[in-house]
C-alpha cells in the first residue's frame, strides 16, 4: 500500500529529474536568502547557475549542527519570520538550542511524508492510532498528529507516561498502531505482563518506533512481548522530524523519501562521497523545505545506503539501520546528550578542568546516566555537606540543561581511565 | 591555638585507606587522631597527625584529593558531663559546630575533642574565657 503511488515508485530516472529541478531551485533560494548561504557559496565561487547536474551537489558546502547553533535563532531561516507557521527546537545545549522553522508548505509536506510512512507500516484511514511520542517542541509528537490526521487515521494524543492510562484507552479504543520510542514500548509490554492483562484484549497490530537507537533483537522482543509488527522510523528535527525515513514491509532498511531529501554516506573524516553499499556517515540535502532549507546537512549518523529494488515497489533508496554517531553524541531515553554539555557544566562549578566519565546503561528497559567526577582540590572540601550539595548542584544544573536526571558519583581523582590523544568521555554499556 | 587538620577524599573502595595509612606510617608520621566521614558512595578521611605539612605533600603526591583545615583542640575533663559543658557553652554562644571527634590523652585524665567550627577565632576565644583549655597545634602535634 502506498499512500502516494506515483511519487513512491517514481521511475529513478524521473526522480533524478524532478531532484535535479528541486535542487536548482534549493541553492537559488538560498543564495538569495540566506546570507550564511550565499557567504559560503561566493567563497567556493559557485553560483546557482552552475548547478547542472545532480553530481554539482558535492560541489556544495556541508551544515552542521553547529551552523544551526551560530545562526541562533532565525539565521538560516529562508522566509521572513511571518512566512513561518511553526517553530520546533532541540531540547536545549550548552550554548543555544537547535531551531526549525516550517512555512505552511513545510508542514504539508511533513504531513504527507508521515503519512506515507504509517501507509507503509500498514495504517489505513480507520485505524487508531495512539502517539506516546511527546508533544510539544520535540518534533516526535506533532509530527506523527498530524501525518495521521493527514491519513485519515483517528489519533490518540496521549503522548508519553502515565502507562497504565496508555493501556486503558487502547483497550476502550481498540488501538491499532503505538507509535513511541522502542524502550517505552518494551516498557509498556512489562506493565501488561505484570498486571496480566491478556493481550486478546488488546486491538494493537503495529508498531512505530523510533527517536533513539535500536536493533534487531530489539525487534523481535517487542514483536513477541507485544505480538505486533514493529517498525522503525528515521527523522530528525534539523531535516524535517519522523517520517524523513521509513520502513516497509520487508523490514530491511528505510526507503528516505527522495522527492525531498537528497541523501548521501561521506567518510566523515576525509568528507569524500562515497559508493552505495558504503558505510558511512548520512548527509541529507533538504530539496524542498521553504523555513529552514539546508545544504549538505552532515547527520552525523553512520548507516549505509542501498538502491537494489525492493519488493515493496517504493524506488526510493533505504538507508540501513543507524548503527552509531560519528561524533560523541549520545541519545539517552530520546534526549541528545553532549559530553560537552556536561562538561560545560562542571566547568562552571569548578574552577579546573575536570575529568569526568558518562556511564550509559539500560536498566530493563529505561537507560540510565551515571557521571562520575573526579574530585579536584578546589572541589574538595572536609565538609560531607559540601560535597553533598556539589553532587546536588551539578545533578540539578544537568537536569535543566539536558532534561533528564543523571546520578552523579563522585570519585578520586585518577581514577577515571586516560587515553592517549582524545580523553574517553563515554562507556556506553547499554546491550541494544 | 589552631591545629592543621589533614583531610582526604576516599572513595568506598577496598583498600584506600589501607593505602593511606601505609604511605603515612612508611614515611614516619604518626596519626594522633583520625575520624571517617561517610555517604554511599566516598568517605572524607580527617586526620590529626605529628607533622601535617609532610603528611599533605606525601598524600598529595600519591594522587590523593587532599586539603588542610584548622580545627580547635579542646581539652575536656575526662569524666561524665565533661564534653556536656563545652557544647553547652558552645550552643549559648551560637557557635555552630560543623563537626567533632574525640581522642584520650595518653598520661593525663583529659579528653581531647577535636573542633571544625565556622568562626574559629570566635569559638577560642569564648572556650578561653571560660576557662576551656584550647591546645596549640604543636601540642597536639606531640601528644
């Protein structure tokens, strides 16, 4: 089932020209309107003309999360401000968060992609369906409300927590299809089995899980705790949201919808393009996006890209499963996690440089943050009530600037393990 | 009047303080008084020793988080109510005490109690007019 026939399985010769003829008018946008845009362009001497061919695209400059971060808020914006309907941010860094911008036009496009990926997860118009996806600056809610709005569908805004509740209205709603992050769901599953609620009755038949990492065997718990069919979801805020990506039947990759989105794997540290098969990092060029139109935007994400066809019929390529970062990002029950951030953080505490250690790990199905301090001397102090309210202060500040609580271990100095060259800032012992 | 008081960061580990004791025992320092500190996770070691400036460079040395603070040694009868009657002067003169801890003096029938108090110079002060004996740092040094 597709929800948009035509353009889901567009000849790949017909796609390259609609691309072509996107993308010209993507770098001719920007070169009007964003000065950031046409600084960059001007110093690698290229001009909107010069763009003939799809292979022009690697002529182009890279974004990164950090062009975003700098032109803080509306710096990248391609539209006036009165031209933008909607506004979504990261959930806030070190320095500035993250901002998106959607004219009227970007979030019909949202809506259609989103649609299209619950039509390939199998949604119909009368299905229910029940977003535990938060709502709120957090693409992951109004995203998917609307593309099953756009659908057709009937949705359950119920967004994250309160799991009990969840249950009780899928089974007075006869839920279809979940949509929320993979370890909410695997905790969802728990909460049924504990309170044994025989799963006849339940109506769900699909999941859409995405927003954090997962795998494989992953799958196959939630598929047989929940008895569902689950798929995955790829999106992230700076390029649209849920649905830049998505799963078919087949189960074996994600179809990137490429009537908007122009993807590429580089080796992240030479930036050269690299074959299809390739592993490498994903850089999405954003073709039709009015609000906040980004060239070359370097997700950090490292997936591979395969064009065989697929027996979906979609002509789209699908990207593999994400299987790391190729920076240190870390993602901690949806959040994006810096060290930096953390960093910065006890930087302002203390008045030396600290040495500090993330500790990720999944406890059943919640990841866990631990960060341990080595204690410095300017820290130190003979008081245990001083250094009860250090451990208070760093966890307090972490919360407000990441948004979810870490334990904070004080250790002694030493104690965390030196590197030669870049320090090891993470021991991820998450089994995903 | 003050007397240097060694403290050091101690993780919950097996073994630390073993360690601590053993580089201060090795290079001839002796511990006169010592008290531990503890939550779940670290312990603050404090320690009274013969030659605090020594004992704070060789633990310093051996990678320790160390810091030195001044405390009051009192000197207090070793009978009952003894230490009842400083903290009760204490307590009327609003002197908050952040912390105490007590050793026996070897040849004489005095206890003495170590001190951490905010307003140091305060509290020698009203404990001398009082008639408290406050030890100098050397005296306790050579105890």
């Amino acid at each position: 089932m597709y929800f948009s026939t035509e353009l889901e399985t567009i000849e790949r010769n017909e796609l390259e020209v609609l691309q072509l003829e996107r993308l010209q008018q993507l770098v001719k946008r920007v070169y009007e309107n964003v000065p950031f845009y046409q600084e960059k362009l001007s110093e690698l001497g290229i001009k909107p003309d010069d763009i003939q061919s799809l292979s022009d695209l690697q002529r182009l400059p890279f974004t990164t999360k950090q062009d975003l971060r700098d032109q803080y808020p509306f710096g990248l914006f391609a539209t006036s401000r009165e031209n933008i309907v909607r506004l979504h941010a990261s959930s806030g860094t070190t320095g500035n968060p993250t901002v998106v911008g959607y004219t009227k036009n970007d979030i019909e496009n949202w809506k259609e992609l989103m649609a299209r990926s619950l039509t390939s997860y199998g949604a119909t118009p009368s299905s229910v369906v029940q977003n535990a996806y938060g709502y709120g600056l957090f693409t992951g809610g109004l995203g998917v409300h609307y593309g099953a709005e756009h659908l057709g569908a009937t949705v359950v805004p119920i967004s994250g927590g309160n799991t009990k509740r969840q249950i009780k209205l899928m089974q007075d709603f006869g839920t279809e299809v979940l949509c929320c992050t993979p370890s909410y769901a695997l905790f969802i599953a728990e909460v049924l089995e504990e309170s044994g609620i025989p799963r006849e009755s339940l109506n769900l038949k699909t999941g859409v899980f995405g927003a954090e990492p997962w795998s494989e065997k992953m799958r196959q718990e939630i598929e047989d705790r929940l008895q569902i069919d689950a798929f995955d979801i790829y999106g992230l805020s700076e390029i649209m949201g849920p649905g830049v990506a998505a799963e078919c039947k087949e189960k074996d990759g994600l179809h990137i919808f490429e009537d908007h989105f122009i993807p590429e794997i580089i080796d992240p540290d030479t930036c050269e393009v690299l074959p299809y098969g390739a592993e490498g990092e994903l850089v999405i060029t954003t073709i039709t996006k009015e609000g906040i139109p980004l060239l070359r935007y370097r997700t950090r994400d490292i997936t591979r890209l395969t064009i065989d066809p697929c027996s979906c019929g979609r002509s789209h390529v699908k990207m593999k499963r994400v299987t790391g970062r190729s920076d240190d990002m870390l993602i901690i029950r949806g959040v994006n996690v810096f060290p930096s951030q953390v960093e910065s953080v006890l930087l302002s505490i203390g008045d030396t440089e600290p040495h500090y250690l993330l500790v990720v790990n999944r406890v059943g199905t919640l990841d866990t943050l631990e960060i341990l301090v080595e204690v410095s001397e300017s820290m130190f102090s003979d008081k245990i009530k001083r250094l009860e309210q250090l451990e208070r202060k760093i966890r307090q500040e972490l919360d407000s600037i990441l948004g979810i609580a870490a334990k904070i271990r004080l250790v002694e100095p030493k104690t965390i393990e030196r590197s030669e060259g870049k320090a090891k800032r993470i021991l991820d012992k998450r089994k995903i | 009047m003050l007397v240097k008081q060694i403290s050091v960061f101690l993780e919950n580990k097996t073994g630390r303080l073993a360690e601590v004791t053993g580089t201060l025992g090795s290079n001839k320092i002796n511990i006169r008084a010592l008290s531990i500190a503890d939550t779940t996770d670290f312990g603050i070691l404090r320690l009274i020793v013969n030659n605090p400036a020594m004992a704070y460079q060789l633990l310093k040395e051996q990678g320790f988080t160390v810091s030195e603070t001044d405390v009051i040694a009192v000197e207090i009868d070793d009978s009952p109510g003894g230490l009842s009657r400083v903290l009760r002067l204490m307590d009327e003169n609003k002197i908050n005490i952040e912390y105490l801890y007590a050793f026996l003096e070897k040849k004489e029938e005095a206890a003495l109690v170590v001190f951490r108090v905010e307003e140091i110079e305060r509290a020698i002060e009203t404990l001398q007019k009082n008639n408290i004996t406050v030890l100098k740092g050397a005296q306790v040094y050579e105890l």
